[in-house]
C-alpha cells in the first residue's frame, strides 16, 4: 500500500527526450532568445571575403632573398565590412600563432567585399 501511496505523489515523467525543470525552462527561454535575436539582425549580417596581404621579413632575411607581399582569402560573416576586416584579421594572427613557425607574419593591408548569393 505504501508503494501506491509513493507513486501517487511522483511527478509524471517527462516526454519522452525532453528534459523538464526550472533549469530546461530556462534554458528553453535562453534559446528562443537567441533565436529572436538571430532573426532580428539575420538582415545587417552579410557574408565578406577578406583578402589578407602581409609579408615575412624574418623569413626573407633568413633565405636571404627580398621580403614579398603574400595574401591569404578569409571568408566571415560580420554586419560591414570594417568588421569583417577586424574578425578576419584575428583569425589570421589565430591561424599564424597555430602554426608554430618561427617567423613574423606582418599584415600590411586588407580588402573586405561582400559575397553575393551565386558566389556561395
């Protein structure tokens, strides 16, 4: 009898692959949120490919040969092209301290333009 008593007072259990609580209602809330705010600036963001110029004076110096400028292509979303300057820029110094050379890679300029639809 104090089996049936206990499962009368349990909490149905949740459907089925849905967390319930206080912590997935404020994670639920969270999300859509995040999804609102999405939607509303999904308009200001835009796809840019930054073409990165920089050179390795380090490198030159070491092969002896004259310091060249290279250019790396990063693709971003961002809202302008300003922006899409400064974030391609940090995955560049990004990608230069992963790679473990022991040279400098100095940017000396880049070039922001959007990306249209059919160039995707």
């Amino acid at each position: 009898m104090a089996d049936s008593d206990e499962r009368d007072t349990l909490p149905p259990p949740p459907p089925e692959g849905r967390p319930t609580g206080p912590l997935a209602d404020a994670h639920a809330r969270d999300a859509a949120a995040q999804r609102a705010h999405l939607h509303k600036v999904a308009d200001r963001v835009h796809r840019f490919r930054v073409a990165v110029f920089f050179e390795e004076p380090t490198y030159a110096l070491w092969r002896e040969q004259p310091v060249h400028e290279q250019r790396t292509t990063i693709t971003v979303l961002a809202a302008d092209a300003d922006d899409a300057v400064a974030l391609a820029t940090a995955r560049f110094r990004e990608d230069a301290m992963q790679s473990n050379v022991g040279w400098v890679r100095m940017i000396t300029r880049c070039e922001a333009h959007p990306v249209g639809p059919s160039e995707e």
